[in-house]
C-alpha cells in the first residue's frame, strides 16, 4: 500500500464511536472538534447546503414536521421522534460503530487489516465511487419538491418529507467523506454537487434516472420502491469496502434508507388496493373515471421506474467493476454469506445477450459480470414486492396480476441498449415496438390522467379518493395524527 493521501488535519480518532454529539453545529459521532481544520471546512460548506435546501428543497411550507431524527448509531434506540421545523432538522455525519478487528473480506487484499485511509492507487476510484453515490441524494430531493403540493393525506406528506431530509443527511454522509479523506479536490467534488440540478440541461446529474422528472405521487413511489432499492444495493456493496470509514457510513445509512422502501412498498401497495375495490366493486377494470389509477396505468409506471433503475447498475460486464472488486474497494451484495472463495479469479457464469433477433446465453468470466449479479440480486428483491402488491389483488378476488418487465425492456444502457425488447421478453424490430410502446410505457396522456387526481387532502385523518389509508401510524401514532402543520400560506 502506498503512502496515503493525507489532509494535513489533526489525526481522526479510531475507536468505536455510537453516541452523536448534538451540542455542535454540526452533529456527529466523529468527534469532529478534534479536527479544527475538517471543521471548519465543513462549517463553510454548510451555508451552501442550506441555501441549496431552501431553493431547491420542498417547497410547501410548513410550520413542522413529525420526523425522525438519529440520536445513537448502535442497536438500541438510534432514533427520536418529534416535530421540527424542517429548515432546522440537525443534518450531521453519522459512521457506524467501527470494529477495532475488521479485515477485508474479499478481493486481492482479503484477511488484511481493514484502511482507515485512502490507499493513494486507490484514491481516483474510491472518490469517484463517492461522488456518484453523493451526486445521487440530492437529486432525488431536487425531483421531489413539489410533490408536497398534491399530498394525497398529512400522513403521505409527512413521508415524503422524512425520504427529503435524510437524503439530505446521506449528502453530509458522502460530503464528508470528500472533505475528510480527499484533501482540495474532495472539497471541489463537494462544492460540485450542489451545482448540478436534477434534469439541469447544462449541468445535470450524473445518474439518467435522476434526471427524469418526478411527476405525480404514483411515480414517487416507484421511484422509492425501485430507485431507492437500487440505493440499497449500492450501499450494500459499499458496506463491504476495505475502506473503513466508507463501509461505516454506508451502514448506517442503509439503517434510513430501509423507511424510504416502506414507502415505496406500502404506497403502490394502497393505490393497488383502492384500485382493486373499485373493480371489485364495478364487477370490470377501473377507470380514471372511477377516481383511481386504472391497473394497466400502474403496470406502465411499474415497467418505467424498473427499466430506468436496471440501467443504474451499469454494463452486465465491467472491467472497472472486476477492478473495485479486486482492489477491495466494492464488494458484492452481503459478501460474507457468500460460498465461494472471494477473489473469483476463476469463477464464471452464464448472461443473456441479443444476436439475430434472439436472446441467446453465453458464460462470462464471474469477476467481469459483478454488476449482473448485483442486479440479479436487485430483481429478486423487488419480485418481492409486486408479490404483496398482488396480493391485494388476489384479495379481492381478481385474476389480474402485476408483473416486472424482462430485463431487456426499455434498457439504455449495457447489452440491451440498442434492442427492442417487449416486457414479455420477445425481440422487435423497432417500428413493431414503437407500434406497441404507449401499451407498456405511460404516455403523456396518461401522465395528464393521474396528475388530474393529484388533489391534496391536508386534513387529519383524510385521504386522497386513488389511495387506500394505511393500516397504521408512525411511530405508533394514529393514522390521524398531526404529522405535519402546514404554514398558514401552504393551506390552499
């Protein structure tokens, strides 16, 4: 390992931390008055997010909101419940508690001693790694702020805002990193990720998905369902880095990140509900006449945010994923549980690819395809869901079924890009799939359709006509709760 790139700050300390100081302006678990440098620098940074906050954040205001707050980052007790006002949430920098012991698990460097640096041949990859998954919190912020204008209840709107300020705190989460481990550049890198917006012709997003417009609540959910799932496998991966610090980091913030699947999960789960009982009811399909979200509709925005989210896991082969995995730097999908010997310098396996028409199969080597198993991985778990979301379905006593497209469907990026590949899985030629698209995709007019039932229901207790309640509160608290009181120019 070579000499490791240093900010020239006061060492950081390496023992277990759990407890987050809350007295500073900045709250951690880093202790981060021993460095008097790194703080400041990030006391400097700090205006900036606030700023960006303000402009580019929710934009309902609001007097409060019933949120959750991290107070310790062991198992016991590591979150408080209370309303604040959401200009003042205490966003802060919370690692994992660290093991004095770890070693790295996978790679050319497995059964080392785990870095608390950045090993400097490593210092381009391990920043840019950071910087994506950095450049990607905000983003989701930028697409959601207005959505709290068409809230569908008090109860949803406290749940958006929950998703907004902690991606706002996994943005301090990378930030930090950047400032404490990457010298000058680390510090540009964080300046640059409040330049970009989301959607920004001149200076975008890095990811395409977090460009795509956020347009009513029905996609909002699938964004947290399968876009945000997306998040939980790339954390996941990061959580096994030999860089200590960034394994820690991503730990915790898979911690929070798990409430903004619930929401994505349990928010199409009660749109397909509501939508069930008006076709169990009319005895035939819903419409958007009937005040709900017609199943075919849903099935379009389910086949769109889950193609768009498979192109985030990148090539089905990489070198440069072969590369992390070596290096240490990004493992696979709960590494430690895997039967193999971790290196995978001779392991293979099979991938589909298009030629002549047809999907065929070939065997790759295994190190070149880490990010095909990462997102077989993905697939999995997201069958999960539109399993519980057909079980509304089956419920009420309908044959119809959801389903998740074929990997090839609508895919931009990888082996598929360039193909037209129906959500059955046939291949087109392009007119044959440019005639059949509106059926799988949703169309402007559909987009138009379930935008016209985005009316906001801000009383207590209420919901919007598309939407089932939820079967309970938050933090035990009763559906009717208070969860957020709006300012007096937020109330329609």
């Amino acid at each position: 390992m070579t000499v490791t790139e240093r900010t020239g700050a006061a060492p950081r300390p390496t023992g277990p931390l759990s407890k987050i100081d809350y007295s500073e302006r900045i709250p951690n678990n880093v202790n981060l008055a021993a460095d008097r440098r790194l703080q400041r620098a990030l006391e400097s940074w700090q205006p900036q997010f606030i700023d960006w906050w303000k402009t580019l954040g929710p934009s309902l205001p609001t007097k409060d909101v019933y949120l959750r707050t991290a107070v310790a980052v062991g198992r016991d007790g590591w979150a408080h419940f209370e309303h604040v006002p959401m200009e003042e949430y205490r966003w802060g920098i919370f690692l994992a508690e660290q093991d004095p012991d770890r070693t790295v698990q996978f790679g050319k460097h497995k059964g080392k001693e785990a870095w608390q640096e950045v090993p400097g041949e490593h210092r381009a990859d391990l920043m840019r790694l950071i910087v994506v998954q950095g450049d990607t919190e905000p983003a989701s912020v930028e697409q959601q702020r207005v959505l709290g204008n068409t809230a569908p209840s008090i109860y949803d709107l406290r749940n958006l805002f929950q998703v907004n300020v902690e991606e706002g705190r996994h943005l301090w989460a990378m930030v930090y990193l950047l400032h404490a481990y990457f010298g000058r550049e680390g510090r540009e890198e964080a300046e640059q990720l409040l330049k970009r917006n989301s959607g920004d012709l001149d200076s975008p997003r890095i990811l395409g998905a977090f460009n795509e417009e956020t347009t009513d609540w029905l996609q909002f959910f699938m964004f947290t369902y399968f876009t945000d799932r997306d998040g939980k496998f790339q954390l996941g991966t990061l959580k096994e880095s030999a860089f200590d610090p960034l394994a820690r980091t991503c730990e915790f913030m898979l911690k929070e990140e798990a409430h903004h699947m619930f929401v994505g999960t349990t928010g199409v789960q009660r749109t397909v509900e509501r939508t069930a009982e008006v076709m169990k009811e009319a005895g035939r399909p819903a419409t958007f006449e009937d005040g709900v979200i017609p199943l075919d509709v849903i099935q379009k925005y389910l086949n769109f945010q889950f193609s768009v989210s498979m192109d985030l896991f990148g090539s089905e082969q990489s070198t440069n994923a072969g590369n992390y995995y070596t290096s240490g730097l990004k493992g696979r999908w709960q590494e430690t549980r895997r039967k193999d010997d971790h290196v995978l310098l001779e392991g293979s396996r099979s991938m589909n690819y298009v030629e002549d028409g047809q999907i065929k199969q070939k065997i790759v080597p295994m190190l070149s395809a880490l990010n095909l198993d990462l997102r077989d991985e993905y697939v999995a778990d997201c069958a999960n869901g539109v399993a519980r979301w057909n079980q509304e379905l089956e419920e009420a006593g309908l044959n119809d079924r959801l389903f998740l497209p074929h990997e090839g469907f609508n895919r931009k990026v990888g082996g598929y890009a360039g193909h037209f590949v129906s959500p059955a899985g046939e291949v087109l030629d392009e007119a044959a799939y440019d005639g059949l698209v509106s059926q799988w995709l949703p169309t402007s007019e559909d987009r138009e359709a379930v935008a016209a039932l985005m009316i906001p229901e801000y009383e207590y207790g209420k919901f919007a006509r598309w939407i089932a309640p939820p079967k309970s509160g938050i933090n035990d608290q009763p559906v009717e709760f208070d969860y957020v009181h709006l300012a007096e120019e937020g109330v329609a």
